[in-house]
C-alpha cells in the first residue's frame, strides 16, 4: 500500500527554489517525488452534474432543477446544487428530515439554525409553517440558501449574523431544527433552549453515535426533555421537548 502526500499549490504561486529544496531533501532522506500539473477543472461544475436526486420513503424528494419532478412524494424541493451543506446526501439531513415528518409544523413558527441549503426551512413551510426562519452564517452557503428559497417559492425569512439567536426573544419559536456538529450544539445549548415555547420541539444532529449521551445530558440539564431519537449508520437525529 503505498503512502505519501498530495498537496496542490496555484500555477502563479509555484517556484522554482520549492523543487531544488526537494531535490536536496531527497538525497539526505528516503523519499521520493514526483511533480505534475493538474489540468483546470471546474469541480463545482463536475459536482453538480453528478448530483442524484434522494428519496426520503415516500415523504420527500430533493432534486436539482434538471431533475424531473415525480408525483409520488408528498413534499418535493428543488436544490440548485452549489456544494452548500443539507443537499440531503448526508445522512443527518435524511435524519433530520425523518424527524421533522413525526412532528406537527402546521402553524407552528419554525427556525433552521445553521440552514445551509435551507432544505429543512423550506420543508417546513411546505408543511405549513406559520413562520420559517433559515439561518445561515456562511456566505457561500446564504447564496445558495436565498437561491434555493427562490426556486421553491417559499415564504422564507432568511438570515445571515453571526449571533442571530441572541436578537430572538425568549419563546420565539415552536420548533427549532438544528443539524450542525457537536461542539456547535453544546456551545449553543443556552439561546437554543431559551428560544423554544413551553412545549417545543427541538430536533438536533450532526453528531455521532458515540456523542448521542452528551448531547441528551447537556440539553436536559437546561431544561429539555429527550424523546424519540433516529439513527442512520453512526449518525443521530434526536427530538427534545421543552
């Protein structure tokens, strides 16, 4: 089995001192190397051409606009496919998606913290939100989020801050769905808990299965209530009420 490493560095920034520094390296070491130089590709192009379309059961399909629409799911979203997280490829997407199919969102105020393609927002408005909130802080990411939105014809509110769930006011929201990583979580378990109305639901992955008792101890010690809880491979999806 061979090892090694592959770097890449621009055509512009390369010089020549970097291969005469290997050369001497190599006669002091046992390495060898080799230098090629990578034809230009456009990957985002090459990734959005490779795009499949996921069915969720037959309770949602996520597809690309050059997708056909197929009639046999209840809710149907169209990504534009810019390499933004939550295209549904990922298992915590599709656990978050599950999830969000067993709770009543029908006139409930919802928030997507951390939105990335927004999927989950404008899920939930398909499924009747009175209010969607999509949450994003990355910039890349909010393009795609607000391109999406448009493609859906959600009425969405979109935002991008960096401490947006500090400008809610205690109890803005029925449901919260949060699908980020584990540290993010724990960091945020405070303004997530405070949030929610007496009675709301909290859906939360992106974290493994090894971590699945930490989050359940950090979230009930600010006051939340474990329910029912999804797996898919290593990765959780758990709901919380407050």
């Amino acid at each position: 089995m061979e090892e090694g490493v592959i770097t890449g560095i621009a055509e512009s920034e390369w010089k020549q001192e970097y291969q005469d520094y290997l050369q001497n390296l190599s006669r002091e070491l046992p390495f060898t190397y080799s230098i090629e130089k990578e034809v230009q590709k456009n990957w985002n192009a090459i990734w959005e051409s490779e795009f499949r379309e996921i069915q969720i059961d037959h309770f949602c399909l996520i597809r690309a606009p050059f997708h056909h629409s197929a009639g046999k799911f209840k809710y149907e979203i169209v990504i534009e496919p810019r390499m933004a997280f939550g295209t549904g490829h990922h298992e915590t997407t599709r656990l978050m998606i599950r999830s969000m199919r067993d709770l009543a969102i029908a006139q409930k105020k919802v928030l997507d913290f951390g939105a990335g393609s927004g999927v989950l927002a404008i899920l939930a408005a398909k499924m009747g939100a009175s209010a969607a909130y999509a949450l994003e802080k990355d910039d890349q990411a909010f393009i795609n989020l607000e391109e999406n939105v448009l493609f859906n014809q959600q009425e969405i509110i979109t935002c991008l801050c960096k401490d947006h769930l500090m400008d809610f006011t205690p109890g803005s929201f029925d449901v919260v769905l949060a699908n980020i990583t584990r540290n993010v979580l724990v960091e945020h378990v405070s303004p997530l808990a405070a949030i929610l109305t007496a009675g709301g639901k909290l859906v939360l992955s992106g974290f493994l299965k090894k971590d699945h008792e930490i989050i359940v101890e950090t979230f009930q010690n600010a006051g939340l209530h474990p329910m029912t809880f999804l797996e898919e491979n290593d990765w959780i999806a758990q709901t919380f009420v407050k």
